[in-house]
C-alpha cells in the first residue's frame, strides 16, 4: 500500500469513524428525550389526581399494558417508573446531557444527593465514561473518596486505572437492549455470544430437544431485567411432563461461588416473572466447561422438599449425560477448528 492510498484510508477511516459516533449519539438523544418527555407527561398526568398515589399506580399499569400491546417490549411497568423519576430527578430539559444513554441516566437516577449525581454526570460526559465504568465509579463511591481523600490525584489515578477498559464504542449501539426495543429491533444472539458459545449452546439446545424427556424450547439468550441490570440466560426450556421451566447457563472455565449465586438468582426470578400457579417451580442448571474437567450443577431440586425429586431426575437428562454431551461437543468444535 502506497503512501497515497495509506492517506486516503485515513481519511476515509475517520469519516466513517465520525458517522458512526454521530449515530450512535443521535439515536440515544432521542430515545432519551423520549424518555424524559414521557416521563413528564406521567408526572403531569399524576399530579391532576386527588388520590396522587393511588391513581399513579393505576395510571402506570394500564400504559404499560396499552404501551407493551402496541410498541412491544420496553414499557413495563418498572421502565415507566423509571421514565417518571429520570423526569423529577431532571426536570429542567437543558440539564440533561445528549452524550448519555439512557444506561447512564437509570443508574444516574438512583443517585439522591442531587450535587453528587451532577458531579457523576459531568464526569461521565468528560471522561467518556461508558455504563460499566460509570456503574463501578459509584459503586466504589468514587465522589465521595475523592471529596474525603488527602490524596486526590491518587484516587483519579486508581480510577483511571480500573476504567481504562470500559470505553463505550459505536458499536455498542447494536448490543444495547434499551436501543433496540426503543426501535422494536429483534435482538440478535450473535451480539451477546462468541462463535465457540454459540455453537456449543446450539448443540446442548439440539441434545435436549432430541432426548423425548417432555423438553420444549422456549428461548435463547433470555433477557431478564432487575431494577438495576441486565441478565441473559442462555437457554430457557419448558419440560411439559415436569410442568416446570428449565433454565440453563453456560460457564466458560471454573465453576465459582458467584455462578451458583447468580444461577439461584435466576431460578427465583424466574419464578417470580414468568410461573404460572400451576407451573412447578423453575430448575436452573449450570453447565461449566474447564479443559480437564466439566461441572454440571443443579440449582433448586436439592434444596426444595416440595419436589419429587426422583421425578425430576427421570425425565431430566443425568450429570453424566450432560458432561459427556458438552465433552464431545467441545472435542468437536476444537476439530473442526484445526
């Protein structure tokens, strides 16, 4: 490549570079002006109430219903709440800033002291802090230490040091879930898996569709939210024989106390969110790849006396079915890549 065509690839690079990032700022600054004028309305709405609580209560569950029946995900019942406090918590439009997502502005929003959550949310625009570093900056009390600290530069050191790879990218844009159900985009697998994931998940999902143990698939990469976060669980079945969900996570390399943690975590939400009164409740299987050794972990059936726990493990397939099956499936995935 020549000096000349080196030049024009620059400059094409950096076109395209700022097209992108323009984009990206584009479409979060009207998703989050959205947002704000909804939750505006809301308020609005409320406030014209005699009883304000009782009708804001009523009033937040029929427009998720309306909301959720014409526009799809996005609206439930908790996301409208959080519309309503992102328009009290900024109720001057100019203060808020159109380099944010709206990630940004549902952590900012849980922020109380109003001088500290202003602080984080110059800093983030300053810095180009992206929703990960932004999430650890307040959760280590970053304001705070440095306020309190003799040290000050230390700290912004420490905290440059721990954000240094959490920079957001343009193309973040197509992995965030708030950006694609604002535009009522289907969410892709292949944003959130890697190709080796992503097989091996394909092949334990076609194993147990293939078992005739009563496995029906429900979803793949299964988003879950809290008020905080956002989870996805690799594979969600419904075993109709059981009459329960079956959720199931793959974990690359050693099984930890904080994948038991989170896989429990599931199994209640589960339930919570998605059980019927006749469903039984929700089995979560872990499924833990190491290069010597594979971990399957049930979650629920060995601490819950209201299952038939010899049911369960008649129609559901073994730990030895289940570690042979990811072994063989790893060995043949590494073949096919050599």
């Amino acid at each position: 490549m020549n000096l000349q065509t080196t030049n024009i690839y620059q400059t094409i690079k950096t076109i395209l570079q700022t097209a992108r990032n323009n984009a990206y700022k584009q479409v979060n600054f009207i998703m989050v002006e959205a947002y704000w004028n909804i939750g505006k309305q809301i308020v609005e709405e409320e406030q014209k109430g005699e009883d304000r609580a009782k009708y804001g209560s009523y009033l937040i569950k029929e427009l998720s219903k309306q909301l959720s029946d014409e526009f799809g995900k996005g609206y439930s019942q908790q996301s409208l709440r959080n519309m309503r406090q992102f328009y009290n918590a900024f109720p001057i439009r100019s203060t808020v800033w159109s380099e944010l997502s709206w990630s940004h502005y549902k952590l900012l929003i849980r922020v109380e002291d109003e001088n500290t959550r202003d602080w984080y949310m110059e800093e983030s625009v300053k810095s180009h802090w992206s929703v990960r570093a932004l999430e650890r900056q307040i959760g280590t009390h970053y304001y705070e230490r440095l306020l309190s600290s003799r040290d000050k530069q230390g700290v912004e050191i420490e905290a440059q040091e721990k954000t240094k790879n959490l920079i957001v990218t343009p193309k973040d844009i197509i992995k965030d879930p708030y950006v694609l159900e604002f535009l009522d985009l289907k969410q892709n697998d292949a944003f959130y898996e890697s190709d080796v994931e992503s097989a091996l998940i394909g092949k334990i999902q076609a194993f147990l569709l293939e078992l005739g143990r009563g496995f029906a698939f429900v979803d793949r990469q299964k988003r879950i939210k809290t008020e905080h976060s956002d989870f996805y669980i690799d594979l969600v079945f419904y075993n109709y024989i059981l009459k329960c969900f079956v959720v199931i996570d793959l974990k690359r390399g050693k099984l930890t106390h904080q994948d038991v943690g989170q896989m429990d975590m599931y199994v209640r939400m589960f339930d919570d969110l998605e059980k019927s009164e006749e469903d039984n409740p929700t089995i979560g299987i872990i499924l833990c790849t190491e290069k010597d050794n594979t971990v399957v972990k049930y979650s629920v059936i060995d601490d819950n006396e209201n299952l038939f726990v010899s049911k369960y493990q008649f129609y559901l397939p073994t730990q030895e079915e289940l570690r042979n099956e990811i072994e063989k499936d790893l060995l043949e995935l590494e073949m096919n890549k050599n």
